[in-house]
C-alpha cells in the first residue's frame, strides 16, 4: 500500500466532533486499548489530519503517527502505536522465510503462518481458565484506576465528552504467540514475525484465521503498512 515515500499534504486540526468520533471509533475497534486511551489521544491535545495519496489520511497528535485510514474504512493503528502499546491488538506470526517479503511490500500469503514457525490463534476461553484456577479475572491497576475516575465524573454530575462504555474483552495471546480466538474476514489485525519482538506490520485479514487454517493458501492481508514504507519513514515535522 505505502512502498514508495509518501509526501502528504498541510497538518489539519480537526474539529472536537471529529475527534471525539475517532477517539470513540479506536476504543470500538481496539477495545484493548482502553486502559491506555488518555495516553494515546489526551483530551486536551489536538488531534491532527494529514492527507496522502490514494484516498488515505494520516491521523497525529503531538507530532506522533495514531492511525491511518483508507478511503474512509477502518482505522489501522500506525505500526509505532503498536510498538508502543503491542498488548492491545490481536496479532497473528509469520515465519522468518516470509519476513523479507512482507517487509519488501509482498502480498502475505497464508503459507507463511501455517508453517511450524508461524502462529494463528488457538480459541481459549480465558476467563474459565481464570476461574477453574480459583480466582475471578481481576482488572489491571490502570483499568481500576480509570474506572475509579469515571465514577468520580459520574458522581460530579459526568464529564463534558462522554464516551460509550467500552468492554475490554478478556483476550490476548498465549506465551506462544497464539491470540485467544479467531480473527475475522475484514478485522484489523498486527503482523509479528518469528524471531522478532517487535511487530512487522499491521493490515486488514482478507480471510479469516479459522479458514487460512483450513485452506492454507491465498492471500490473507490487504491495506498493509510495514516497517520501512513510506508511511513509516513520512516526514512528521
């Protein structure tokens, strides 16, 4: 999608309705990343719009790369918002064979995760687990605390943007790298790499992960941004 160097158009601040609306939108689509929101999109920070090439649009703050969207589609977080918050988006591994292809602009294939060093999720029913080990899914310290805050604006008669309550689902992948349920056709998904700690790349599934298993063949990403592609190396100053 972004092999060459991009160069986009002015920075656009945009306005408080069309914040709200991609602040809402990121929690929707990335529940997992509601514990962190504060410190992706702070509330008293503008967040900013750069326009590029083929109908795509760039989204900052601070001067930091938050997501990008496509024609309008689903916003994609940037791959440096992954790296920075890695736990928050469901991933699938390629092997190390299909690393340079992928990182080279190639259509990822679903060789590369079938493969005995790729990694597709495994269904786990995490909260049974939790709780067959005697204990109830505890929430983390900073989930607590933004609860805590919540009700507190709640008791203060509520805060000036609210927001839709936002479910963080119980899931994430295992010490293996497989996430705990299946991905779907259509959903945003981060590319990791065996060998790698960081991700390599972030797309949207063209198939889902229950039938890449089945068919293991076809192309399997689409809309992908990589490391190293001009959405990566986009000049932000």
């Amino acid at each position: 999608m972004f092999k060459k160097d991009l160069s986009g158009g002015p920075k656009q601040k945009l306005k408080s309705s069309v914040q709200r609306s991609i602040r809402q939108s990121l929690l929707t689509t990335y529940p997992l990343l509601s514990p962190h929101i504060d410190e992706v999109l702070p509330k008293k920070h503008s967040l900013e719009q750069i326009k590029l090439p083929d109908r795509a649009s760039l989204y900052i703050i601070d001067g930091q790369p938050v997501a990008y969207q496509i024609d309008g589609g689903a916003l994609l977080p940037h791959l440096r918002l992954v790296h920075r918050f890695p736990q928050c988006f469901p991933t699938i591994r390629i092997d190390r064979g299909a690393i340079r292809f992928v990182l080279s602009g190639a259509t990822l294939m679903a060789p590369g995760l079938t493969s005995k060093g790729g990694r597709l999720p495994i269904p786990v029913d995490r909260d049974a687990l939790a709780a067959a080990a005697g204990g109830e899914v505890k929430a983390s310290a900073e989930t607590k605390k933004k609860e805590e805050e919540e009700e507190e604006e709640e008791a203060a008669g509520g805060s000036d943007d609210e927001e839709e309550t936002i479910h963080v689902p119980n899931e994430g992948a295992d010490e293996d790298g497989h996430w705990s349920r299946e991905l779907e056709k259509g959903e945003p998904v981060v590319i990791m790499a065996e060998g790698k700690a960081e991700a390599a790349a972030v797309g949207i599934l063209s198939m889902g992960t229950k039938e890449i298993k089945e068919k293991g063949k076809g192309p399997v990403l689409e809309s992908s941004h990589y490391l190293g592609d001009g959405l990566w190396r986009l000049n932000l100053d």
